[in-house]
C-alpha cells in the first residue's frame, strides 16, 4: 500500500475507532458503572475515616479499661496496707484520703468508659455496615460489566479487527509521517488528513491557487501540507495505481 493511501485508511480507521468508543461509552451499563465507581471512590474515604476512628476508639476502650484495673489494684493495696498495720489516727487519714481519691478517680473512669464502649461499638456498626455496601456495589460493578460484555460484543469485535488492521497499517507509513499525523490529529481532533480533487482540499475546501497548485505538483510528493489549514494534503493522483 502507499504511504498516501495508507495514511488516509489509517485517519478512516482512527475515526471509527472514535466513533465506536463514544458508543461503547454512552452504553447504559457503562454510565452505571461510573456511577458506581463513583459511588466507591466516596464510599472508600468515609470506610477510611470510620477505620480510623474505630481504631483510635478501640485503643480509648483499652486504655480505659488498663487504668480502671489499675486503680482497682491500687485501692485494693490500700485496703489491704490499712487492714494489716497498726496505724494511728494519722495513717488512717492519710490511708482514708487515698482510698477516697482512688475512689472519685475510678468512679469517673468507669463514667466515661461507658461512653467510650459505646462509641466504639458504634463505630464497629458503622464499619460493618459501609463495608456490605461494598460489597453490594462490587457485586453490581460485576453484573454490570457482564451485562456491557454481553451487549457489546459486535462492537469490541469490530474494534479488535480495526486494531489489529491499524497496526498492519502503520506499518506502511514512515515513522516521520506517522508522527507528523500523529500530531496533526491531537490538533484537528482526528481530521489530519484530506484529499485534493482537482484543486479542491475535501476538508477546508479552500480552492488553491493556480500557482500554489503547480507548486505542489511540481514537488513530486504524495503527501505534503495544505497551504491554508495545515492539514496533511493528499494528492488525488496518489490513487491512480494501487499496488
């Protein structure tokens, strides 16, 4: 094949590979899909945040309950010390005054704890709860996908045969050719080439002028660039014989 001919069946094959990407992507199973991305891209930071959170409650519950055995511990020494001594009236003050601080210190860590087990049992709940919607979401994305395989299976197959042909295609083209393309097509969204009918590009459709006409064909080249919107421009005659 020509390296005219196949730059022009290469922008063919680019534009209805375009063409069938924008169908696959206005598939109904697809527009679910990105909802239910979306959805887990949401619901992945909130389970991250209540992860968080229940870990440090969880830590809060322990040290709660390691301070409550403490104290209990403590009181239990004190007791203990006032039973076995002969302690005058002073001793027992002292003894009385520490059993009377341990106690008001117990008292209010036993306060709080429930409210720190709570917490963490609610978090535990929360934790739970975010991660069977995950689930559930993850079960969807799967039915979906299946469902978009199943519906979309001409039109990948049309893609792979377009792929595997492009690739043939290419092959045809000099790397400096097909990087001119290349770049040409980001620019003019995927319209890098046009042919030239007489003195008539097919996509500017700005006539060229007699001078510039006899200037490209006096240059010999297939393929060179419109005087005007800078497209790759093919001369029609590229087509006369083929290969």
């Amino acid at each position: 094949m020509k390296e005219s001919q196949a730059l022009l069946r290469l922008q063919e094959i680019d534009l209805q590979l375009l063409r069938l990407k924008r169908q696959l992507s206005a598939m109904p199973q697809q527009k679910k899909l990105q909802a239910i991305a979306q959805a887990k891209r949401k619901l992945q930071g909130e389970l991250a945040s209540i992860v968080g959170q229940r870990k440090d409650s969880e830590m809060d519950v322990e040290d709660s309950e390691a301070a409550h055995d403490k104290f209990v511990v403590l009181m239990d020494e004190v007791k203990a010390q006032a039973a076995e001594r002969q302690a005058d009236y002073r001793q027992l003050t002292d003894l009385e005054a520490q059993l009377t601080s341990l106690a008001k210190r117990l008292e209010k860590i036993e306060f709080t704890h429930g409210e720190k087990v709570e917490l963490r049992d609610r978090l535990r709940k929360a934790e739970r709860n975010a991660r069977g919607v995950m689930a559930r979401l993850d079960e969807e994305a799967a039915s979906q996908q299946e469902a978009f395989e199943r519906a979309s299976a001409d039109l990948m197959a049309e893609v792979r045969k377009l792929a595997a042909e492009r690739k043939s295609v290419v092959a045809d083209l000099s790397g400096e050719v097909l990087a001119r393309y290349e770049a040409a097509s980001r620019r003019f969204g995927g319209l890098a080439v046009e042919r030239l009918a007489g003195n008539l590009p097919s996509v500017c459709r700005v006539k060229l002028q007699p001078s510039q006409f006899s200037d490209l064909r006096r240059a010999g080249a297939e393929v060179t660039e419109c005087p005007y919107c800078h497209r790759m421009l093919v001369f029609e005659g590229a087509f006369d014989e083929v290969e």
